[in-house]
C-alpha cells in the first residue's frame, strides 16, 4: 500500500501541526513550511521543518517524509525510520503507521514484519485505518506475528468503517466467525 505517503503527510498537516500550548511563533513557522510543500519549493520545506522538528512532532514527521521521499533533501531511508519512531514515540500516529509501513516493505534494509507489527498496532489502535488495513493483512496470513484472523476482522472492520473499500472486501473473504459453544 503506497499511498500511505501522500495521505500521511495532508493528516500530519491537518491533525498534528499545532497543540494548544505550542508557541504560536511556531504553528506559524509550521504553516510557513506548508505553504512552501504546497508550492513544490520542497527543499525551503525541509529547511523550515527542520528547524522547528525538536519541537513539533508533526514538522518531525514531515521531515521523515521527505528522507524518505527525497524532497528537498537526499533520500535517506534510514535516516527517515529513526525520524519516524522519534515522532511516533511523541505519540503521532500516522508517523507510527509510515515506520511500520517502511519496515513492511523494508525500505532501508530487508523486510521485517515483526518489527513493523508493533508500530502498525499502535496506529491502528489510535484509529488509522491503513494501519489496520495493513496488521490485518498480516494478522490474517500470520505474516511476522501469530495468525489472528478474529484481531484480523476487527482491524479490517475498523478500516472499512472508514471507508477503505479493499478492508471490506478483505472481511467479506474471510470464514465466517466461529461461533461460541454453549
């Protein structure tokens, strides 16, 4: 699932940028480095980010985007997966879901399930729903952890209640839940 960049970095924009004791100097330095993404001047972007990312754990996270990406900046793999798991230690959920999505499809070395599995899990317990999508994958195929498919279900209801059509076709494939003796 390769889409979980772009989507990332518009959630981190919208939902991370700004707590209610963040200094108002920077959310406005933050907006700053938006506005220069949003105009493709994505080397100004990563400079701007930089400079308030010790602070701001969604300026932290887009930094780790463009490593990954190589935005404005020299693509760095690992140097993206160490940015990600500072901001997702911070507690932001969509940089926990893009280190376990790295680790997945093993962006900076080889893949490793049992190692993404807890960062997805963490995403997907604060609601993201391409995290889910992806534990539930793994859940179900007992790819890097137990297999799982009644955690599975859950994980790919939650994701279809959010809209993701393939979780809910992914649920409709499953068997049917076994049902409790009496």
């Amino acid at each position: 699932m390769k889409h979980i960049s772009a989507f990332a970095f518009g959630v981190a924009v919208l939902a991370g940028c700004a707590s209610s004791d963040e200094p108002v100097q920077t959310k406005a330095v933050f907006d700053t480095g938006v506005a220069a993404y949003d105009a493709k001047d994505y080397a100004k972007a990563f400079q701007i980010f930089s400079s308030i990312d010790d602070r701001d754990l969604a300026a932290m996270r887009n930094v780790a985007l463009m490593l990954r990406k190589g935005q404005g900046t020299a693509k760095d793999p690992k140097a993206a997966e160490l940015m990600y798991a500072r901001a997702a230690q911070g507690g932001l959920a969509t940089a926990a879901a893009d280190l376990g999505e790295m680790l997945l499809d093993g962006e900076a070395g080889p893949p490793d399930p049992k190692a993404a599995a807890p960062w997805l899990a963490g995403a997907a317990g604060a609601g993201h729903p391409i995290a889910a999508f992806e534990l539930a994958q793994m859940l179900e195929a007992g790819n890097g952890v137990p297999k799982d498919l009644a955690e599975a279900r859950k994980l790919y209801q939650l994701a279809a209640d959010s809209g993701m059509d393939e979780a809910k076709k992914r649920l409709d494939a499953l068997p049917p839940a076994a049902t409790p003796k009496p």
